[in-house]
C-alpha cells in the first residue's frame, strides 16, 4: 500500500457527490457523472470556449448570492449545487420566454424541429404562453439567407448563442462568421460578406441548438424523428472520424460528428459528412454483373459464381488488388480465395489510388483540424498483414502480364489501369467505374458491415454495421462461402 | 463652503496647460511626494482616505489597488508587466463630470495615473475616452505631449528611476464600453462585450495582464490625497465614502451643472444648492447617480448623497448624475425614453439583456402611447425579476432601475396612461419626441 493519497476534492449535485479535477467547471463536472442531462444549455458545447452568454446553465450554488453559470464557475471542494431548485428553474423559465418572445415559433416549417434546443427546453422548462404583446422583430433580407452552397440562415430563428461564430473563431480559425450591430439588433454575417468557407461547415449546423444555421445536403429531406442514429465510422480518409449514421428503413439520410476525443472531438469535415451519398447513389453496382456479348449485364449470383469460379481456375496468372479501404477482417478473408486457384500464380497487392498516396508514409494531414491526405481508411491495415504496396502508378509491372485480375475494394480506392484481359471488381462500384470489367461482384460498404480499420493514428477502430446491405451486394464471407460451394460442386460433377 | 480637491471656485484661465497647473494649482506635487513613498504607503494613503471609485460601483479604491498581484509571472517565469487603465467612457445618460475635468485638468488626470501607476506597479497604461469628447482629446494630447516633454511621464520619471508610457484611446461609441470589462475588450480592438469574471481584470486585464481600470474623477482625486495627506480628505463626507465629488445637477433646476459638494449632502440641499427646481415648480422625481440608478420621489430627498445612503434608500449613488424632473414630467414617457436607450446599447450576448431590454423599451412605448393594458403592468414586474442579477454585468439591473422604480413608486400614472388611453399630461395627438420615428422598423 502506498501512503494515503489525498481525498479528491468533491461537489454535491442535487445531492449526489461528485468528484472534480482543479480546474473543472460545474458543468464538466456534472458531465463526467453524467448529471449534465438536468442542466439545460444553449452556448456552452463541449468542443468551444466559454461564453456564458445563454444564461440557460445557471445553478444554485450554497452560499453564492446570485445564480451560477454552471459552464463558468469552477468547482470548489464542498460545494452544493442544485440544479432544479425553484430559483433556478425560475430563471430557465425568464430564459426561455426572453428567447421565444422574438422568435418567430414557425416549427413547422423548420427543419431543425424535433432536435430544437429551443422546442426541447422550452417543453421542459419553459412558459406555456407569452406575454409578448409587441411586433416581433424579423431580419426581411436574412429569412433565409445562403451564408455558403452548403449552409443556409435564417436570422429570425437565431438566439444568439454565437457557437457558430466561436467555431470559426476556435476551430476552424478561419474566422468567417461574426456578429454585426449590438443588443437586439444582433445579427449574424460573414465576414464582409463573403460567406463561409471552411471545410467544415456542417458542424456549424450540427451545433446550431435551433433552426437559425441548417445544413443544405440535409435540409428538408427528412422529419429527424423518423431517423435513427446508428455509430460508425466515416471512411472518407485515413483520419477515422467516428458519426452517426441517422438512418431510416437502411437509408442513410445523413451523417453527424460522433465524439471520439481520442480522433475526432467533436466535429467532421464536409468531405466525410456527405460521403454516406456513395452508398446511396443510384448508380451503385448492387446487383452482380456479368459481361455477355461484351456488354455489362444485371444478372445473379447464381449466374455469376459459376462463371467467376470458372476463370479463377482457367486463369494462369492472377493478380488481387485489395483497397486500402477494406476492413481487416475483409482482407484477411478474402486471401483465402487463392485455395479456389489451381497451380496459377496469385499476386496479391495493395492498392490506396488517392493522388500523391502510394503507402501510409506518403500520407499527412492537410489541415489543423482533421482532414488527412489519404483518401482512405485502412492503408495502415493492409500494411500491418505484411501486404505489398501495387506500383505507384497503379500498373502491374511490365513483367507481369496476368490473364484475371480481381479487384477489391470498399467505394473509396482507387482502381487500378488495367492489369489482366480478364477483370473482375469485388466490393463497391458506381455504374461508370466497372464499364471495362468483365464482372462485378457487389460487396458492402462501411456502413453495410461491421469490421475494423486501422487509422492514420495506428488506432484500430472495430464497428458495426448500420444498416443493411442494398440490393443483391453481399459480405464477403457469404461470397466467399458461395464460390467455395460451387467450386465444390463443379469438381464433384467432374466439371472442367 | 467646504473644501474642493477637484475644482475651484473660481475658473483659473488655461488651467489644462501644464504651466498654469504647475503655477497655480500646486501640479505634480502629489506625483513628487507619492514617488518618495514605497508603494504599499501609497496604497495605504489612499486606503485611509477613504476614497470609492467615481465611475459607479463605488468600490473601495485603496483596496481595488492592493488587488493587484506584486511581481506577477508568466508560465516561463518572466515577469508580467501590469496596465493601467482610465475609464474616460462617460455615457451614462446624466453625467458630465469627466468631461468637465477633462476639459480643465488634464494634467490632474496624468498625475493621478502616474501615482496610479507607482502604487500599483504599472508600466503602462491608456485613457479610454468616450470618442464623441473630440475637443477633450485635443487638450488631452496636447496634455500628454506636455507631460512627456517635462518628464512627467516616458522614462525615468521626475528623476526617480520610474518609468511609465501613456497613451490615449478613443472609443467608438458604445455605452456599454463604460462597463470595465468591455472597455478592455474594446481597447484590445474586439467587440465591446464584457467579459465573464473571474477572472477579474487584476488578474486576467487588458492583454492577458493584470490590470487596474478607475474614472477620470477618481484619479484626479487621488493627488489632492497624495499631496495634502489623507486626513484633509476622509474627514470631508461620511466615515465609509470620504472626500467631495462631483455631482452633474440636470433637468428642472435653475442653475444646472457641476458641483464639487462633499458626500454628505443630502439631495434636497444639493437642489436647493442649485437654486431649486425651475420657476418654482413641484418637484416630482429625482434619478439621484446617473440614469441607471432607480428614481426617487419628492418625498424621498431626505438622504445623503453618498454610496451607502443611498443604497440604503433603494438607488445608488452611481455616476453622480442627478436629473430633476418636476411635476410636468410625465413619468411614463421619463421612463420610456430611458428603456429605449437601454434597448440601443445593450450588447446582446446575454438572453435576458439583449431580449429584456428590448421587450421593455416597446412595452413602456406602448403604454405611454395609451395602448396599455393593466396587465402589462405585472409583466414588467416580471421582465424585471427575470433579468436583475441574472447577466454576465450590471446592464440588466440598470434597465431595471428605471423600469421598476417608476412603476413602484408612479404606479398611478401608468394606470392613467391605460385607462385614459392617452398621456394624460399630453394633448390629444401629441407624441413624445423621441417616439416620433422609433418602433416603426421592427424588420432589419
């Protein structure tokens, strides 16, 4: 036993005692004991300095003569705080009607309604009606307003709570958001006009608590509360960032930055954010294809794993180029295809295809925030099985000319110039990409599957699948297993 | 009559130039004395003469100064230079004391700073001024050139071996840049919003560094005590508030202006100092420390003008502006036209400022143009409860004061407002002046 350590400092919170680190705020130390549901808030987040501002956190401290802001006063051994005492639900109630007095209340019409800050506190802590008698006060030219292509504005809505201009400010540091005249006649601008222009844009929306700043790849394409949201990962780069994919009937409506303080804080970049439309595009391979009379036909699977079966083990030289955006689990898996290959030569390489990214030592963050060169998600994961990198420029060597190539690889690699006469892709395709292969065989997308990566960070990342698979495309254990049935029922009817 | 430490009886001709302050009005001496004292005395003069700010809170000056760290350090272990700041922002509806010491002593100011600065350690500092006082800052430059080029001020002042650099900064005309906090945020060249406490500006000020912010008057006040000792000072006023200050007498008196009295002036004297209310009228209301301070009744001018009586009374002795309103004023609008300038220079980050202030402003219009509703009357009541105390500064309680003082104590007037349908001390027709254009722009 060691010598006594020091008691560590607590806080009492509606009289549950809680422990505190020097320095912590109320309201950090209500998070750690996951207390911070009863105390609502409209400026603080998590991911942005203080401001203050709101009012909405404030708490009753023992001994204190005026409410606290929980967001603001740190916490002092002893302390007592209460957070539903009629004080201090008094003054949520002052809040709310303040903030509801001039807003314009068009919930049906705003898309933010059902994950409104506004709506959600004002059911609980709010006043019924109001008393506002006046004309209420409305920005004509900023209703709705393009601060960029991706966000939209809507000044009456607004509460002033300015996380968005602190996110440009201490984020992002581009500095694009800001507020122009004072008191009531407060109104958000971009800089000069100019609009924003971060590459981080949704987490303006995502942390707008109201309906002021919406998302427009998001905006009007769904009633929120039909949405469920699922955790996974964004693969758009070797980064990692955990999201929520919100989903509704395995459609994926969009994504939103999950918390991952190790990876990702609090936010995502827009690249990653509307990556999910991959897998929603309409033009996705879901259905497996098979060249007849050179054309690209739809067809089944119990057309195409005879036929596929059958060129693996026609072919003499055989190349698999796996993508770098194939879980772990998937490349392991799919190595096992070469006991279906008889006496041929079976090249296996890695392929990443992101401009300028050949391994994971070419690869380097492009901003201070979280965007990272390589375009995919597991470039350290096919490094880590020992796999061997494809040429730079995505060509076999002059050698080598392979009679079958296969093509694996998650939505996100590259594919490779042309390596063999006979080509098949594996995994996940858009109509023009597999125009010059001989077959494809649809697999799932990160959000299809559950697996792990390894990221840039060498943190491998496990997850689940989110939704189900679309169409015919399926894992590649079930293909596996499928070509492993034909191959055995062909050489038991003597075939070939 | 008592004795004065920040005017004369008698207007000395050119008394903002660094000669006739030198000549006549014993300039720099107070400097020369407190640089032969450590600074701990210094502080300890100015303690025991019981001086409290002028600017509003009336907060102990002796002690704001002991706030300040002795040998503050940064992470790296080098020292932190400590500034200090002069709030010259006076906007508080009602006061022009500054203006006027601006005006005549500029010099007292500097000296006053530069003792200031000793006592506290200050290598650098500003003058925040108000940008609208234009001719201020034309003598107040010229003051500091002066200053500089005698060695009151730049290296090495008056042979001493203390160094101190100061410069002026000209606001642009925000209320709240009064507000210490927001003046610093101004003066680093951000948006003039105050800042949340703690950390106080003795820890965390102007630049990240310790800094000591005080008004105009109260520096000037600071060298008479550092000259002459304490003594003559704290037994001038109460026990608690020592010295004279100045009160900046407007509205319905005869002769209006500024008046060094000591503390201890009640407020029916002060009116009659300034020859009573105007023609002889009744008088109805006084707004004793600036427009933020809560209005007082005819009955209510028994009380002493300094900081603790008049709290005591339920106002503050505030900025030192007290505006008469005789029996022709009609409260209602009084009221109305001072919520509608709260509405214009709140800063807006808090919700119950930035929306409450506004709220008022239109309801108070809305009654004094007789669209009333008895109602109405218990919601400011309630506004008001909602937003004193509640907000990062004391701009909320200010709009309040008004606001709730006319309603407590003029109840009646509003009621007539409502069920009259009209001002009553108004013809059929007539609007005040100030809401001829006001309100008809709600969309911006």
């Amino acid at each position: 036993m060691t010598a006594e350590a020091p008691a560590q400092p607590t806080i009492t919170i509606d009289g549950r005692v809680v422990p505190f680190l020097p320095g912590d705020t109320i309201m950090k130390a209500a998070e750690k004991a996951a207390l911070d549901g009863t105390i609502p808030r409209f400026c603080y987040h998590p991911g942005l300095p203080v401001a203050g501002t709101c009012r909405m956190c404030t708490v009753e401290v023992e001994k204190a003569p005026k409410l606290m802001t929980s967001c603001s006063t740190p916490c002092t051994d002893g302390m007592i705080v209460h957070t539903q005492s009629d004080k201090v639900k008094k003054s949520r109630e002052g809040v709310m009607e303040f903030l509801l007095a001039n807003h314009p209340l068009d919930c049906p019409v705003c898309d933010q309604a059902g994950e409104c800050s506004l709506q959600n506190y004002n059911y609980e802590y709010g006043p019924r009606t109001s008393e506002f008698q006046e004309q209420k006060r409305t920005w004509s030219k900023s209703t709705t307003k393009k601060l960029s292509d991706k966000l939209t504005l809507n000044m009456n809505r607004c509460i002033h709570c300015e996380r968005c201009v602190r996110f440009t400010d201490d984020v992002t540091k581009t500095h694009e958001l800001t507020m122009l005249n004072r008191g009531w006649k407060k109104e958000l601008v971009s800089a000069e006009d100019l609009g924003v222009v971060s590459e981080y844009q949704g987490n303006i929306a995502d942390i707008c608590p109201v309906g002021a700043i919406t998302f427009n790849d998001f905006r009007f394409q769904k009633r929120v509360w039909f949405l469920k949201p699922r955790p996974t990962l964004c693969d758009g780069c070797s980064k990692g960032c955990a999201v929520w994919a919100d989903e509704e009937k395995d459609t994926i409506y969009r994504y939103r930055a999950r918390r991952n303080d190790e990876v990702n804080g609090h936010w995502i970049c827009d690249s990653g954010r509307v990556s999910f439309h991959t897998y929603e595009n309409p033009n996705r391979i879901v259905e497996p294809l098979l060249k007849v009379n050179n054309h690209l036909i739809a067809t089944n699977w119990e057309t195409l794993a005879p036929s596929f079966v059958k060129e693996l083990q026609r072919a003499a030289r055989i190349i698999l180029v796996i993508g770098t955006d194939a879980t772990l689990e998937e490349m392991k898996e799919i190595l096992t295809l070469k006991s279906l290959v008889r006496n041929a030569v079976f090249d296996v390489r890695f392929y990443n295809g992101t401009s300028g990214v050949h391994t994971s030592a070419d690869d380097k963050a492009i901003d201070d925030v979280l965007r990272r060169l390589d375009q995919t998600s597991n470039t350290k994961g096919a490094e880590s099985l020992g796999l061997t990198p494809l040429s730079q420029n995505g060509q076999g060597s002059a050698s080598s000319a392979y009679d079958l190539a296969i093509y694996f690889r998650g939505g996100r690699a590259g594919i490779p110039l042309k390596l063999a006469t006979k080509e098949f892709g594996w995994g996940v395709f858009s109509k023009d990409e597999v125009q010059r292969f001989d077959g494809v065989l649809p697999g799932l997308a990160t959000v299809e599957k559950s697996g792990s990566y390894i990221n840039a960070a060498g943190n491998t990342q496990k997850f689940v699948a989110a939704v189900k698979a679309k169409g015919s495309s399926a894992s590649v254990t079930r293909i596996l297993e499928g070509l492993f049935v034909v191959a055995r029922r062909e050489a038991d009817l003597g075939v070939n | 009559m008592s004795e004065l430490f920040l005017t004369t009886k008698d207007q000395i001709a050119d008394s903002h130039t660094l000669s006739v302050y030198r000549s006549k009005l014993q300039g720099y001496a107070g400097l020369e004395r407190a640089l032969t004292m450590t600074r701990d005395e210094v502080v300890d003069q100015v303690k025991k003469s019981n001086l409290r700010g002028r600017g509003g809170a009336g907060f102990p000056t002796g002690m704001k100064w002991s706030f300040m760290p002795k040998e503050p350090k940064h992470p790296d272990g080098s020292p932190k230079p400590k500034y200090l700041v002069c709030n010259a922002d006076e906007g508080e509806p009602g006061t022009f004391k500054d203006r006027l010491l601006l005006n005549r002593y500029p010099h007292r100011l500097i000296e006053g700073m530069a003792i200031a600065a000793h006592a506290i350690g200050a290598s650098r500092g500003w003058i925040y001024v108000r940008g609208e006082f234009y001719q201020e800052i034309v003598i107040l430059k010229k003051a500091l050139e002066e200053a500089y080029a005698q060695g009151f001020l730049g290296k090495n002042i008056m042979g001493k071996g203390f160094d101190f650099e100061l410069s002026i900064y000209r606001g642009a005309g925000a209320y709240i840049c009064g507000e210490e906090t927001a003046l610093l945020n101004s003066l680093e060249g951000k948006r003039g919003e105050p800042r949340l406490k703690p950390p106080f500006p003795a820890m965390v000020g102007a630049f990240g560094m310790p800094t000591c912010v005080n008004n105009v008057e109260t520096f000037c006040s600071v060298v008479g005590i550092l000259r002459d000792g304490p003594e003559a000072f704290a037994k001038v006023g109460t026990e608690r508030s020592g010295g004279t200050r100045l009160f900046c007498v407007s509205g319905h008196v005869e002769k209006p202006g500024v008046y060094e009295l000591p503390l201890n002036i009640t407020l029916r004297d002060l009116i009659s100092h300034c020859g009573g209310v105007k023609d002889g009228k009744k008088l109805k209301a006084v707004i004793p420390g600036g427009a933020s301070a809560p209005m007082l009744s005819a009955e209510e001018i028994d009380v002493a003008m300094d900081f603790d009586s008049l709290m005591k009374a339920g106002t503050m002795a505030g900025s030192g502006g007290v505006i008469v309103m005789d029996e022709t004023v009609c409260i209602v609008e009084a009221a109305a036209r001072l919520l509608k300038f709260y509405e214009h220079e709140s800063c807006g980050q808090c919700s119950q400022c930035r929306e409450g202030s506004h709220w008022l402003a239109r309801l108070f219009h809305r009654i004094e143009t007789g669209h009333g509703d008895t109602k109405d009357l218990d919601t400011i009541a309630r506004l008001c409860s909602n937003m004193a105390g509640q907000t990062i500064c004391a701009f909320a309680d200010a709009v309040t004061g008004p606001a709730l003082s006319s309603l407590k104590k003029f109840r009646k007037e509003f009621e007539a407002h409502i069920t009259g349908g009209c001002c009553p001390l108004k013809k059929p027709g007539q609007k005040a002046p100030h809401f001829l254009e006001h309100h008809d722009h709600v969309a911006l």
